[in-house]
C-alpha cells in the first residue's frame, strides 16, 4: 500500500508569522495542531517538510542534513515573501536544534525550542530512531514479515553519512547558542531521554537572551506536542509569543 506523503503547511492568520519545525523522522503532522491552535489566535503559520522525511526511511538517508537546513532556510523566506517581516520560530527536536540555529543566523521574534539535543555526541540514537520509524512505516504499507526483516537488514548495513551530519550540524549550533538574543523558550517532557533533559537547562544557561524561561512537563515524553500535555504546551507556546512586543497588530 502507497502511503501518501506529508505536504507542508501554511495556515493563514494574521501579520504576525510563526515558522513551526518538525523533527527527525518526523513530518508537519508533529506540529499541525499547534500550527491550527495558533493560526485561530492570529498568527499566520508555516511548517515546511524536510527533503527526505515523511516518505520511506530508505529516502532519508539519501538527503543531508544541509538539505533539510536548506528547507527550513526556504521555510523562513516564504514568510518573508508573504510580507511577514516578524516571524517567530519554534521547534521540536531536531526542528528544536533548527530553530536555535534559525536565530543564529537570521532576525526572528522569538524561539521556541522543545525537547532539541543540543547536547548530542554520536549518531547512535538517531539510527535507532530510524529503524523503528522504518519498522513501522514498513508496517502500515502492509508489507509480508520477510520483506521488512530484509528491508530492515538493508537499512541497517547502508550508509549512514546523514547521520553523522546530524551530530556536526548540533554541535556548530550548540558552539553559537550564546549569540541568541531573541526572547527564547525552551520546553522540555519530563519522560524524554536522558540526552534531551540534559540539553534543555544547558540551552537556557547559554543562550544571551534577557527574556529567557524553561518549561517542564512531567507527564510528557519527546514529542510534546502530541502527548498527554499537548494542550498545555499549545498554550505555554501561546501566551511566551503573546507577551513579546510584535511591532505588527493583527
């Protein structure tokens, strides 16, 4: 069975604009229902979707995490070319990573980073990420029991270059989290890995924004954004972009 790929999201709600990044593995359903929360309360929203990602995992490893770099960088300039001039970015794990280094490199509003590894040393966790989100992709496409043990046999001798890429593009960003200034939330579940409660109390001691806040969540695992608390989180996320001073009204 064809599964249908993700498409990215534009959702339009007022001036102020919000550019809302997914996660490895991951696609805009991650951040559809934040997108949806925000847009009814006057944010125009964009999720774009990485090259590689929503498809079969064998398509992830043939992109680079300089090409999902370059779609959030298109991401952020399709707000900018709709008029947006005040664009907010928020994230959730690599999306989280993305939007540190979105407001490293570009003017935003404000940050919002949830549940980022901005600590990562190697790319273990990342295949092991992968391969469950083949095993179950394989899964949904009703694929026979042999074909997915070789498929899955495949995909764990092939090349895993990507990978590697993901731990250099974290460390360049974590080697720049004191440039920030943007006013920056970061959101952490309280069920998640190791790694990622490790990086959430780094990112706020690191980062030079005066306007800075860290939030837990101790019902949640990593994806915050779909899990027992996500309500929560749509409104934590809503009321830190509510309180920055936009120079634009909707």
């Amino acid at each position: 069975m064809k599964l249908l790929k993700p498409q990215p999201l534009t959702i339009e709600g007022g001036k102020k604009a919000v550019l809302l990044l997914h996660g490895f593995t991951g696609s805009t359903k991650d951040v559809k229902k934040l997108g949806e929360f925000l847009s009814k309360r006057g944010y125009t929203v964009h999720a774009p979707i990485y090259s590689g990602h929503g498809v079969e995992p064998e398509a992830l490893l043939e992109t680079r995490p300089e090409d999902w770099w370059n779609d959030v960088v298109e991401g952020y300039y399709f707000l900018k070319n709709k008029g947006h001039e005040e664009i907010a970015v928020v994230g959730i794990s690599l999306g989280g990573v993305f939007s540190l280094k979105v407001a490293e490199q570009f003017p935003v509003k404000a940050v919002v980073s949830m549940c980022a590894p901005i600590s990562r040393d190697n790319s273990k966790g990342l295949f092991t990420r992968l391969y469950n989100y083949a095993r179950l992709y394989k899964h949904f496409e009703n694929k026979s029991k042999d074909q997915i043990i070789s498929e899955l046999h495949e995909l764990r001798i092939s090349p895993k270059d990507s990978l590697d890429g993901v731990t250099r593009l974290t460390t360049e960003t974590r080697e720049e989290l004191q440039s920030i200034k943007a006013p920056t939330l970061i959101m952490q579940g309280l069920l998640d890995d190791e790694l990622y409660q490790k990086s959430a109390p780094f990112i706020l001691d690191t980062v030079d924004a005066d306007d800075k806040e860290l939030i837990w969540y101790e019902n949640s695992g990593h994806i915050i954004t779909l899990d027992k608390e996500r309500d929560k989180v749509y409104q934590d996320v809503y009321n830190f972009l509510d309180h920055v001073e936009w120079s634009v009204a909707n």
